[in-house]
C-alpha cells in the first residue's frame, strides 16, 4: 500500500492536470534523495506507488510539480520567464498513515490541502 499520493487539477481549464511531471524528494538535513519520479495520468494522478510502504519514514518531504511545462503543453501563452514555473509543496509525514497531497494551479497561482 502506498502511504503517499497526489493529483493536479487544472483550475484554469477545470479539468485533471493530465501530463504534468512531478518529482517527489524526503529531505534529510539539508540534503534533497529524489524517491519518484513521473508524469501525471489522464485524470491527474500520480501512476503506481508514489510512496511504497517499504520506503515510508516520518520526516519532510517535497512534491516539485513542472507547472510552465505542463501550461505550454496545454498551448497557453506565458510570459518569460513565467510566473509560476514550478511549485514546490513542502510537507511531513507523522504518522504510519495515507497522506494525500492534491495541487489545484492555474498558470498564476495554486493551492493545496492534505486529502484523503
């Protein structure tokens, strides 16, 4: 069982963030271990185990979404360099639970909330 997932809605569009790539890093003093890497399914979500319950700790990790990228993707005009070019979401993970880290972005801005 996965013990982290995500997904991306594109608020600009409303609609899943399909195709937009992401790496997720645990942080370790000041040092960033990339554990995952990949690119967003047709409705938004991250493909398999994000984060396998084998490589689960408590401890601050970091999602880094490639925003710019997937918005060009998408044929929107951004200026350059863009305003949001990608969004780092810094969170901890306490507890031996299910954490789920949804990103809502528009080329100018994003929010984000622990799921379920």
């Amino acid at each position: 069982m996965s013990r982290l997932s995500t997904h991306v809605l594109d608020t600009a569009h409303g609609r899943p963030g399909a195709g937009m790539g992401f790496t997720l890093y645990r942080l370790e003093g000041e040092a960033r271990v990339k554990l995952a890497e990949g690119v967003t399914t047709a409705d938004g979500r991250a493909p398999g185990e994000l984060l396998p319950e084998a490589s689960y700790r408590p401890g601050r990790y970091q999602l880094v979404y490639q925003v710019a990228a997937y918005f060009r993707a998408q044929g929107v005009a951004l200026p350059e360099p863009p305003f949001l070019d990608e969004v780092t979401l810094s969170f901890g993970l306490a507890t031996d639970a299910h954490y789920h880290v949804p990103l809502l972005v528009s080329p100018f801005g994003y929010t984000s909330y622990r799921g379920s």
